[in-house]
C-alpha cells in the first residue's frame, strides 16, 4: 500500500492524494487515504523523486520506495554517534553509532525494500532527541525551533512520535524536581512545545490529538508547570 499511495502522488500531486479514496484498501469499505495516513514516508520519496528529475537525473519512484530504509538507517547511525556524543563523548558516539547499526530490530526495518514508516521515524525520533539536548545546553530558540520541526517531521512519519512528546516533557519534569530549572530549560522547553503542538496539528490523521488525547496531556502539564515556576 505504500508503495501504490506514493506512486500515486508522484503521478496525480499531492492535493489529490490527501483527497484520494482507495477503494482497493481495506475492502469492501475502501479508504479515504489523506485522512487515514501518515503522509511523511510518502513525502519523503516523493521529495526526493522530484529533486533528482529536477536535476535530470532519471530514476523510478520504485527504486527510490527500495532504497529508502538503508539510506535513511546510515542517516541513524550519524544522527545517535550526534546525540551520543553530546550526551557523552566521541568515543562513546562511534561505539553508538557501531551498536545501533546491527541491532537485529532495527535490520529488519531498515533493509532494502522495506518500505515503512519505521525506516524514516526511527532516524527522526534519534534527530529530534539530539536537537533538544543542543537547544538544552545553548538555551537557543533556533536549536529549540530546529526540534520542533524535527518533531513535525516524525509526527508526519509515525504514530510513534508520542515516544518524544512524553519523554522530552518527562526530561523536563525530573529536571524541575532536582531544583534544576534554568531560563535555557524554559527557552527550550516553551518554543518546543507551543510549535511543536501548532506543527503537529497540522497532519489530517492527527488533527486535534494533541489537546484531546491522554498520551499528550504529560507535556501540555509540564508546559504549565514550568511556567509557573518561572513566574514565581
């Protein structure tokens, strides 16, 4: 299916792909695809088929669909040695780097012509921690915007992006508990969410989620309570 949906919005655009109904899914119901789908994996492919014909290089979006998930797993490798590294050390990054890259679950997700959101979000989620532990330490609203939109692009990819919203907001609260609250921490943590929740609204499967569901209450609380801790 995602190979036919991303063929299919190569071909028709991408407006006629949110509006698509697959009457060939989930028979004899059919499928209203923009509404019922994490467009990111698709967005992806599409995206680079077109830079590549915009620079003349002739390439089919199947070979594009097949080749994805290794390119993408070499992208996770660089991105964990990144946010190892600041976590750590260099060191400790290229062992990172080295460990994830045979991790057996990982393989399975990321071999050629696996072709699911796993083989994109998988680098998004380890970008976006790296993005918030810089934008912790440089108390950067640029840092802190650059996770956000790393945020919107794993909410775009996988229904897994409730992993970040959850532990970059329970990051926060051990760090308020340990008496550890800092002006960096409230720069972070505020710019992060606020966009982050705007960006993530964005996406028709997700729609008003992030202000109706329990998996996000956490950081809608810990953005109140920081807050208000900074307000005393």
């Amino acid at each position: 299916f995602n190979y036919r949906a991303t063929a299919y919005m190569v071909q028709h655009g991408f407006y006629n792909f949110l509006n698509w109904f697959d009457e060939r899914a989930w028979y004899p119901l059919g499928r209203i695809v923009g509404g019922t789908v994490y467009p990111g994996l698709m967005i992806t492919s599409g995206s680079i088929h077109y830079i590549l014909h915009s620079l003349n290089i002739p390439i089919h979006i199947r070979d594009i669909c097949v080749f994805l998930a290794p390119i993408f797993s070499g992208l996770t490798a660089i991105s964990t040695y990144l946010l190892t590294k600041e976590l750590w050390s260099a060191g400790a990054g290229l062992f990172a780097a080295c460990f994830i890259a045979i991790v057996p679950g990982y393989i399975s997700r990321s071999v050629a012509g696996s072709y699911d959101n796993e083989g994109i979000a998988i680098f998004a989620l380890q970008f976006t921690y790296y993005l918030w532990v810089k934008s912790v330490k440089t108390g950067s609203i640029l840092w802190a915007s650059m996770t956000a939109l790393s945020y919107f692009y794993m909410v775009s990819a996988w229904g897994g992006y409730v992993f970040i919203i959850n532990l970059i907001p329970f990051h926060v609260f051990v760090l308020l508990i340990m008496n550890r609250f800092s002006n960096r921490l409230f720069v972070s943590y505020t710019t992060f969410y606020i966009l982050g929740l705007l960006l993530s609204m964005q996406i028709p499967f997700v729609g008003f989620q992030p202000i109706r569901t329990s998996e996000h209450m956490a950081a809608g609380g810990v953005f109140g309570l920081i807050i208000f801790i900074a307000a005393l």
